[in-house]
C-alpha cells in the first residue's frame, strides 16, 4: 500500500500550473506520484505547507541507473559488452526485447554490423515505427539507422508533390517509404538482396505502392535510359562521391541531389562536386559520427 504524505488537494483544472509552481519553489516531493481524488489532484509536496493534508501516495519507482544505448524498434544496441546491464535495460521497459552488442564496425558493401545478444530473445530483426510509417529491419542482414528519421524528414519537407525520386542506396526502404508521401515515385535501388527483401516487405507494410524497388548496383541505373528524376537520395556516406556522375546523369537539369558523406573537413566533397555540376550547393551537418568526424548532407542543384 502507500505511504502517508503532506499534499495540496488543487482543482484539476490549474492543477497543472500549481505543479510547476510547487517544483519551481523545491516543494513537490518527486519521489511520490501525484494522484486524482473526486474533483481535486493530489500533489505531494515535501512539508506541512499552508493547506497541507495527509494523504497516501505510491512511491515513484527508483531510475536504475541505465547502460548508455541506441534503440531501434524493439532493440537495444549497447555500446558496452555487459551482460548484467543489459538484463537491467530489458526489464527496464517492456517495449524491449531483446539487447545486442556489435562484435564488428559497419562493415563491407552492404554496410552492416555483426552483434552478440546480451539479452532476451536471439534475434537482429525487430519492426521500428517512424512518422507514422513501419519498417521491418534486420540489423545483421541490412542496414539501417533510426537516427536519420528528422534528416528524411527535412527532404520531405523539401519536396513539392508528384516528384520523381530515386533513392540509389535505398536499404530497407526508410528514405524510399519516407518520400513516397508526397512523389509521383519512387525508385529504391539497392545491391544487398536482404535489403531489398525487408524494402519489398516494407513496401507492402506502408502500402506504398508508388514505390518501385530494385535489386541493382547504382553504377547501372544510367544504362536503363530512365525519364530524369526530380530529386536523387545518395545515402552511402564513405563511397557516394564516387557515383556523382551516374547520379548526374539521372537526374534533370534544376533537381536535386542529396550527398551524405562521412567528413573530417567542412566542404570536403567539393571539389568532386564541382567536376559534375556548376549548381548552388548547401551543406549541412547531419550528425557526429566520433570526435572530429561527421555526417554531412551536400544539397546539390543540378546545373547541367
Ligand atoms: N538509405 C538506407 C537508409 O538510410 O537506411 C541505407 C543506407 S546504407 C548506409 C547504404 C546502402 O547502400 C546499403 O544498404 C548497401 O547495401 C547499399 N549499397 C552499397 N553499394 C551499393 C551500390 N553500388 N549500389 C546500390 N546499393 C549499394
């Protein structure tokens, strides 16, 4: 049962003004949770205050002290090899089920990551929720990152309807599934037949049906005479450069390319930019990858 507490009984209309108040003052005891009663909120607060009742209360469960980690979907990925703090990670919230710890850096062509369950169920798959949109991701098989969702926002953003998109390095379809909202559609290539497995499940889960996905290396793509694109996605951030050319090529006079790069120096792809296209350019930050190293999105106008 609860324990017996001073409280304040506040109409519940303004309850929530009083709260912030009695916080600001240092005089809400937090480790009690407030409760309703008949029209009144119950706050707790930390002495016998003017107007102050006794009350019981149930405490607030104690923060246990969480191991630092990544989640996607029903994943937690630690960035520590500990086995007794990921059993506390997974009892610590119920959406979780399983905890990993990545035995390898990204890795290869298909840019994935090797892991050892540290806890709860032997999987790398798991279904991450994003905007409003579902993606089934194999974290061993495929890439994929949940810290890109506000960057597939802002090109969202960016885009007027009916567009043509072609995503060159789409993955399991995030940036693909993500800009389909508002394209005409969507082509989502990639070369990692797991990848492209989870992006055709993906597809038929987001019922994202002006998405067309493909199995292909992007080198290819200008060899298949495709109608230009109004907007190219070129998420592979050590290699992209390398396919500004074909990206280039696909795309119309007046689109645009967005270029991620993993960068130690600001306008580091510059001069590989200026080899294909004379256009306004917009750099930005994405994320920090490690100390002096960072993701950066170049936001190219194609003047051809
Ligand atoms: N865009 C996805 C996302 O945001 O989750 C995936 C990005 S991941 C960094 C890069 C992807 O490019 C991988 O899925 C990899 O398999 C694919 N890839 C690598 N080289 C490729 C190529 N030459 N042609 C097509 N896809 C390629």
């Amino acid at each position: 049962m609860g324990e017996e507490r001073w409280c304040l009984a506040v109409p519940r209309q303004g309850a929530e003004k009083t709260r912030r108040q009695l916080l600001e003052e240092g005089l809400l005891d937090r480790r009690y949770r407030p409760r309703p009663e008949g029209d009144a909120i119950l706050l707790p607060v930390t002495e016998e205050v003017l107007g102050a009742v006794r009350c019981e209360f149930e405490a607030v469960p104690e923060q246990v002290d969480l191991p630092r980690h990544e989640l996607v979907g029903g994943i937690a990925i630690m960035q520590e090899n500990d086995p007794a703090g990921a059993e506390r990670l997974l009892a610590s919230r119920p959406s979780l089920h399983t905890v990993l710890f990545p035995t390898t850096a990204v890795e290869g062509e298909y840019r994935t990551r090797r892991f050892s369950v540290l806890a709860g169920a032997p999987t790398t798959r798991t279904r991450v929720t994003e905007y409003g949109h579902s993606f089934d991701v194999d974290l061993a098989l495929a890439y994929f990152s949940a810290r890109l969702s506000t960057e597939r926002q802002r090109v969202l953003g960016a885009m007027e309807e009916g567009e043509r998109v072609l995503d060159m390095f789409a993955g399991v379809g995030p940036f693909a599934i993500t800009l389909a909202r508002k394209a005409g559609v969507v082509v989502a290539a990639d070369l990692n037949p797991a990848a492209v497995h989870l992006l055709v499940e993906n597809v038929a889960l987001n019922r994202a049906k002006n998405v067309i996905p493909m199995l292909a290396d992007a080198a290819h793509l200008p060899r298949l005479d495709l109608s230009p694109f109004d907007r190219i996605v070129m998420n592979l951030p050590m290699a992209a450069p390398e396919f500004l050319p074909a990206a280039v090529a696909l795309c119309r006079n007046g689109g645009t390319i967005h270029l991620y790069a993993l960068q130690e120096e600001e306008g580091a792809c510059l001069p590989r930019i200026r080899e294909v296209t004379r256009g306004e350019v917009v750099e930005r930050q994405v994320r920090t990858y490690s100390p002096g190293k960072w993701h950066a999105v170049y936001d190219i106008t194609v003047e051809k």
